[in-house]
C-alpha cells in the first residue's frame, strides 16, 4: 500500500474534477454539452506562427536537449517586447527566463524561496497555483480577499503586522483570473511600496496582459518604478497567441531571483522543445495583428455574455480584460449547487466560484471559449432555464 506524502494532502483538485466528471456523463448520455469551464482558447495561432514551427521540426538537429534558460534570440524577443509594449527595460542574459508554461514557474518560485513556515500572502479567490505551490513547499498561506466592495483589490492595510513579519513572497494577478478584474497603476505604486517597506517578493502574474477591451491598457508590474528591486512577473504566449499546448512562458524582473529560480531548474529539467522556442520567437517579432484579432473576439464573447444575461436579470460586471466573465449566483444555491443545476438542465458547463477560494462562493466563473454561435445558444438556454 502506497500513501501521499503529507505535502499532498493541501492540494486538491475536487471541484475542477467533479464538474468535469459530470459534463463527461452529460455527454456520454447524448447531452450536447456547451463547455465553458476550463480557460483552454479555442482558437489557432496565426499562420506566421505555425509556419515558424513546421520549418523548425524539419531541422534534424533541432530534437536534442535545450538549456533551461532558452536560446538567447528567445530571450531578446521577450525583452525587445517588454520594451516595445510598456517601456520596461530587461538585461536578457539575467532578467529573462524562459519558463514550461507560466503555472510552471509559478508552481516553483515558492521551493527557491520559502522554508516550512514562512507566509505567502494569496488572492482569495486565485489561481490555484498561487495556494498550491507554495503550500507544497511548506508555506502558512495568508489569504487576502479579494470583494467587490474593495474593488477586487487587496485591503494591504487589513494584513496583521504579526503576519508581516513572516511574509517573504505576495503573489498578485491583474488583469485577474477568475475574477476578470484589473488593477488601476496607483495600487500598483502601492503595492511596490508596501513590499520594500515589509521585505516582501512580489510575484506578479500578468497571464492577461494583452486579452484587453474597449481601450484598457494594463500596467506591467515592473513598470512601476523601483518595482524590479522586489518583484517578478510571470507572462506566457498560451493567452495571447493561442499556443496554451505548446507550454511557453516566462519569467522576467529581478535578477537575482530569477538566478534561484534557474538553478532550481536546473535541477529540475530542460528547456523548451527547440521548434517551440522558434514558433515563440516569431509570435513576439511578428505582426501583432493576431494579438489585436484575439481580444476583438473575446470582447464580442463577451458581449454576448454580459447583454444576454443582463437582458434576462442576471445583472454581470462587464469585464476590461481577460477572457472570463465573473457572475453571481442568480439563485437563492450555492455557487457548486447552480453549477450543478446548469449543467443538467442546459447543458452549459462553468466553473462555480468555490473552486477558487473562500470569498469565491456565491459566484461562477464562465470561460469565453467557444465560438459566438455557441455562446448566444448557451445564453438561449438559460434564458428559457432561469425566464421560463
């Protein structure tokens, strides 16, 4: 008989599965199940994308081991971008590092960083990586809620000083998944503040960064200045270029934690398939029109969400960015109850908000997803569901 390591026994993965599990029954009974619960893009990388890849799988040579760090052109393209798209300047031999996919780097930092008993101060809700990676390297988490009273921001000032003084890492998430919310740059100079004045990595996930609506623009953590002294930021080309399978992001920001990070790494594995590195180079050096085509179409999406369900009552926040829609429970359920209800009697599949924490319960997160004929078929459907 084989047990779990204590260190398992934090992580759980039970509502995701048990939402799944069932849209697979629904499915398997001939239900046509209308998916918008996993945040995996269905839509292609653009043409110059792919064709980088297919000529970089011709190269024989291209099949062996590559260094953890990525090729130096990759790591100049990702610098050139941050300069080019919010002006923050990167040293691509000590403030870039490639990354297996960005939960991949962050699922990590917590092992270069943290000994058993430290506290990571975690969004609540969040990610569930930001809880689950530090919670594996032994971490007390302090969770930091985030209302809609407060903006879905943070309260800093409401953290214990008792708390603080224990604290080495603050992971923050803007334009916010599952939340869809942003972050304005005057919390962003508040938060740079608040970390050099307690001591504090700031590990900034801006996965989002271009899934952006109506205008908005957001900040690059390390925009703010003084910011690279004590944070890094996370970012990934599965969003943003549709290339979620492809496992390609990176990390950029302080040199020095970064240098813990690749070590760790080191350790751990190899570096990114080398015809990935090629399709990535050509994603961030390439026409950005596809970026711009993309957010056009979440923003439509999202469109069709947030007017089909405030026509019906189901009044919705209508988001800036991301490629979510953060609802509250119309019913008088809990949050897993609703997604439940839903599922089997309409057939949309969402993810409720208790999966993401604490002050996620009451609400549902919904994956834009899926194409625009298949998003006014769900809204159809609830219409006749919740408005018989």
């Amino acid at each position: 008989m084989f047990e779990q390591a204590d260190r398992m026994k934090a992580l759980t993965s039970a509502i995701f599965t048990q939402i799944d599990d069932m849209r697979k029954a629904e499915v398997a009974a001939g239900k046509d199940v209308i998916t918008l619960s996993i945040g995996s893009p269905d839509m292609a990388p653009a043409p110059h994308i792919i064709e980088a890849l297919k000529n970089s799988i011709d190269g024989h040579m291209n099949y062996g081991y590559t260094l953890s760090r990525g090729v130096p052109e990759l790591l100049t393209a990702i610098a050139n971008w941050y300069q080019a798209k919010f002006d923050v300047e990167l040293d691509p031999a000590t403030e870039v590092h490639s990354l297996i996919g960005s939960q991949e780097g962050l699922a990590h930092i917590a092992l270069c960083l943290i000994n058993p008993g430290d506290v990571v101060l975690v969004p609540d809700p969040g990610y569930p990586i930001f809880s689950s990676g530090p919670l594996v390297a032994g971490a007390e988490l302090h969770r930091m809620p985030l209302t809609p009273e407060n903006n879905y921001l943070p309260d800093l000032t409401a953290i214990d000083e008792t708390v603080l003084k224990r604290a080495k890492i603050m992971i923050l998430n803007y334009p916010n998944n599952p939340l869809a919310a942003t972050a304005p740059r005057s919390f962003l100079e508040e938060v740079v503040a608040f970390a050099k004045r307690h001591n504090i990595l700031v590990c900034y996930d801006f996965a989002y960064s271009d899934l952006v609506f109506d205008g908005y623009r957001p900040d690059s953590f390390l925009s703010i200045p003084g910011a690279k002294d004590i944070a890094i930021e996370f970012n990934s080309l599965s969003k943003t270029y549709n290339m979620a399978g492809c496992r390609v992001g990176y990390v950029v920001g302080n040199a020095k934690v970064i240098s813990i990070l690749g070590r760790l790494k080191s350790n751990f594995d190899y570096g990114i398939f080398y015809p990935i590195q090629q399709a990535a180079i050509a994603a961030l050096t390439g026409s950005q029109d596809c970026v711009r085509e993309t957010a056009a179409r979440y923003q439509r999406r999202r469109d069709i969400i947030v007017n089909g369900f405030n026509e019906l009552g189901w009044q919705v926040n209508r988001p800036q960015a991301s490629m979510y829609v953060w609802a509250p429970v119309p019913t008088k359920q809990s949050s897993f109850d609703f997604t439940v209800s839903l599922l089997k009697n309409t057939g949309v599949a969402v993810i409720p908000g208790s999966a993401f924490g604490t002050y996620g319960e009451g609400y549902v997160r919904i994956a834009l997803v899926q194409p625009e004929s298949r998003l006014e078929e769900a809204v159809d459907r609830i219409t006749k569901w919740l408005k018989p």
